[in-house]
C-alpha cells in the first residue's frame, strides 16, 4: 500500500471534509521554505504550514539544538520540578514583550494559551472576593447572566474571533462554522465590531455601559487569522483600549499567529501605546519545530494568586508543560529570529507585498477580487464569487491549482493569502506571486 492508501485507512485530518475527500500528499521532506513528496515534486510552502514555520523547514541550528537537548533531559515534571531551557526561555522572553510582563506560563499550543489566559482572569476576580466560594448566578429580566455584586463575569471579544477549538477558547470565538455544533455549550461573551473611526464611539458607549461586569477582554490584534486575515487600524484599537482600561478590564492579546514578527513588528502589540496585561504566545515561537504554548501576564495578575488560602491557587497544567525540548526549540528560534538578517528579511517580504498589492490592481483579471489589504508578512484578498464565508468551494479549487504549479496555499474559503517562512529567497517568492496571478488571470 501507498503512503496515502494507508493514511486512508487509519488518519482523520483536522478541517477536512471527510466524504470523498481528496488523498493527502504525502511529505517525506523539509527543506527551507520547500516541501518534498515522495516522487520527488517540490512545493513552496507559502503560508509557513498554519503560520508555524517562521525559519522554514529542518533548520539545522534548530534541529541540532534539540538533538544535543533530548541526549540530556528530554521530559520531567513541571509541578515541583524545573528545568534549564524552561527557565532560560522565560528569561529571554520576559525583556522582549510588549509589556512589563511578570511571569511565564507554559502550556501546549495556542488553544490552550489562551484557556490559560481566560481562567487566569476569570479566577483573578474570584480570589479577590472576600470569600472563595462559587460565585451565585443571578439572571436580568432578558434571562441574560448578570455580575453578582459587582463581580465581574463577563468576557468581551471581537466578532469573527478565532481563538482555538477547546471549549474556552470557542467560547470566546465567533459563532461560526467552526463552532456550530456546541452553541448551547459555549459561555455567553459580550461580542463587539473591531474599532473603526465610525464605529468607535458606540464601541465605547457599550463597554461604558457593560465595564463593571466585564473580566476581561480577548482580542487578536490588527489581524483576525482564521476569521479570514481580517486587518483593523491600529489608532482606533488603541483608543478602544484605552477606554477597556478605564474600566480595569484585563487585556488579553492573542498573539499566537501574529507573535515573533509576522507583522513586521516583534508583536502586533506594538503597534499600539496601551499594552495587555496578558499575552497568549505559540505558533512562531518555536519555529514550528514542537508544540509549545505561553502565557505570560503582569505582576498585577500573579499577585492575586500569592496567597495564603490555597483555594487560590491556579490549578491548571499539562502533562508536557513546559517540555524541555520544546523550551530548547524555541530558544534556538529566538536566536534565529533576534538575528539582524532575519529583522532585514521580515521588512523585505514586507515591501515586497506591498509592491505587490497595487500591481494587482493594475491586472485586467479573470476573477474579481476585493479588499487587497497588507501587514507585515502577510497579504490577503477576496475573490468575489460566491459568499464571503470559509466552506466557499473555491478555497479547493485554488489550493490544487497552486499544487499543479508547485506552490501550496491554502485560503480560507474565498479569502487568498500568503504568510511564508522569513527565509523565502527572491526567486521563490516571485513563483509564488506569478502563481497568484495565473488563477486569477
């Protein structure tokens, strides 16, 4: 049996239809931004395999930092245990985000990042009350929960959110194909537009008017990734934060895609004056090399845990937190990443895509496409045919178009994107563009 007869037999792949669905390819190697299949056809990898591969594929200092690693110490314990790289890693991480922030903690991935970050809000309200009992649920005249002596309950998000597939994290995601099925499961979240100047105002009136109920609020910022690369101004988020902290709301920043440069600045965060109390970190962060999540919060946070009543506590974890080749991998990715080459790569493929968005409006195209926007490494637009939604069939068509002509990516219903590896060479991001434009002619 082939690689792919045998894949049929036994694997369920994630966001894949399962009826008459199309075999996978198999890959047997990485190289840099190029992918291998076992008959030899080479693809580049234009979206870095779900915005993970920041360095590209097999990079040797990477791989030979884990290999030196896993012949020392390759799992132990987190709970009463700790090690060097996990240590090390939260030492090198602590001085560059974009906030005073206090203490790391680890976790798997980006869901559970930010499961991490709403319990670790929600349980800061809890302890400060003056007992640690379960909060009594009252109800308003709409049915709808309501703070309990001024406690805070509530979430704030944006609309088509996307913050993982656990149940917290769909919760605070929109309600969208990806949650459909577990809507009557889900937390009730107090969801708002991203800012806009002409929407601002109605944004602030609403959270004037709901802030003393509020926990905190969870945003991904400038870009919505899963939600269809979605990009906001970043003056008018800075001013929707501002009035979210007037209130002493937690900010939560989801920068699990957008973290380590994807939007030309170490952390889309930067972006902005007014910084998050928390940041939820995976993806990039080791390179695409292991599984690794973070979350890392200010002091303000980590002091209402230091308590003596042990019912306070944050009782969270995983078996692998913090998982001693994974903290090895993401220390060899942050070398790669602080190097000034690679500072000068991101700032190239930026221009780059710039330099390419208004060529694409210059293009008398077959297709019509809509919204060309940019940020960082990533640009995106819309095909305008059909709805503007993720199960769009044209997402396939144009993902086996780009195979056909060697280059792999993989839009997100109608919305067209790519985010690959910083290392892409000049040739090869050409290839990629002239692809793009060969479906669209």
């Amino acid at each position: 049996m082939t690689l792919q007869e045998r894949d049929y037999e036994v694997i369920w792949h994630p966001f894949t239809h399962q009826k008459n669905r199309l075999p996978p390819i198999p890959i047997v190697k990485g190289k840099g931004t190029l992918l291998f299949d076992e008959v030899g056809n080479e693809y580049i990898d234009a979206i870095s395999s779900w915005w993970v591969t920041i360095h590209g594929h097999a990079h040797p200092y990477i791989a030979e930092k884990l290999y030196k690693q896993a012949m020392i110490l390759e799992q132990v314990i987190f709970a009463g245990f700790t090690h060097e790289p996990a240590v090390a890693l939260a030492e090198r991480l602590l001085p560059i985000l974009p906030n005073n922030f206090s203490k790391i903690f680890y976790s798997d991935n980006g869901s559970t990042s930010t499961e991490v970050a709403l319990k670790m809000s929600l349980q800061y309200w809890w302890n400060g009350r003056e007992d640690s009992q379960p909060l009594t649920e009252e109800r308003s005249d709409n049915g709808k929960r309501k703070a309990v002596d001024g406690k805070r309950t509530k979430i704030l998000a944006f609309k088509d959110a996307y913050h993982g597939d656990t149940f917290g994290a769909m919760s605070v995601s929109d309600r969208s194909v990806f949650t459909l099925a577990f809507h009557d499961k889900l937390f009730e979240v107090l969801f708002i537009d991203t800012p806009s100047e002409s929407n601002i105002e109605e944004l602030k009136n609403t959270i004037n008017s709901e802030g003393t109920a509020i926990a905190a609020f969870i945003y991904e910022p400038l870009v919505q990734g899963a939600g269809g690369m979605r990009m906001y101004d970043a003056h008018w988020m800075n001013e929707l934060l501002k009035t979210v902290k007037q209130h002493d709301i937690i900010c939560i920043a989801d920068e699990v895609m957008t973290g380590f440069g994807r939007t030309g600045k170490l952390f889309a965060s930067e972006y902005m004056e007014e910084r998050p109390d928390i940041i939820c970190l995976s993806k990039g962060l080791t390179g695409g090399t292991m599984a690794l999540g973070v979350t890392a919060c200010t002091d303000r946070i980590y002091q209402a845990y230091l308590s003596d009543d042990k019912l306070k506590t944050f009782f969270h974890g995983h078996s692998f937190t913090a998982n001693p080749l994974a903290c090895t991998a993401a220390l060899a990715s942050l070398d790669l990443l602080m190097l000034e080459d690679c500072f000068n790569q991101i700032e190239w493929i930026t221009e780059q895509n710039i330099a390419f968005a208004k060529k694409l409006t210059t293009y008398d195209l077959r297709l019509t496409i809509k919204n060309i926007r940019t940020l960082g490494t990533i640009i995106a637009f819309e095909i305008a045919e059909g709805k503007d939604e993720y199960l769009n069939n044209i997402a396939g068509n144009i993902t086996q178009k780009a195979l056909d002509e060697g280059v792999y990516i993989r839009p997100l219903g109608n919305t067209v994107y790519i985010m690959p590896p910083y290392c892409i060479t000049e040739e090869e991001l050409e290839i990629v563009y002239e692809v793009i434009l060969l479906m669209l002619k």
